[in-house]
C-alpha cells in the first residue's frame, strides 16, 4: 500500500452535498481518500481544486 498526494478540479455543483458526493466519487478512482480539502474555487470557470491524500494497493491499476 502507498499513499499519493494528489489534486483535481471538480466542477462545482448546485449543492454542497452534491459537491461532496463528486469529489468523494472522484477520489475514489485514484485510490481511497484518507483527507481531502477544496484548497480553490474559480467562480468564472464554476471550478474547485481539491488537494487529496489517496492510499493505493501496490498491486491496483491505479498505483501504476
């Protein structure tokens, strides 16, 4: 198991629930989410930044 620091943007959605559910669905197509935090949002372009911290199997597709 390694873990990753990672970031992505997610386009920001009518409710933070909404919000949350597309990040954690994001996040875990990269690995499993430790911690995550919406470190940015960019109001013109309607995006949010998310800097994560993701374990990963060593033997998972996504490790590699």
């Amino acid at each position: 198991m390694t873990t990753h620091f990672i970031t992505a943007e997610i386009d920001l959605q009518e409710t933070p629930v909404q919000l949350q559910q597309e990040i954690e669905a994001e996040l875990q197509k990269r690995g499993e989410p430790l911690r995550w935090a919406i470190t940015r949002v960019d109001r013109d372009r309607q995006i949010a930044q998310v800097e994560a911290i993701v374990t990963v199997d060593s033997d998972s597709p996504a490790s590699l």
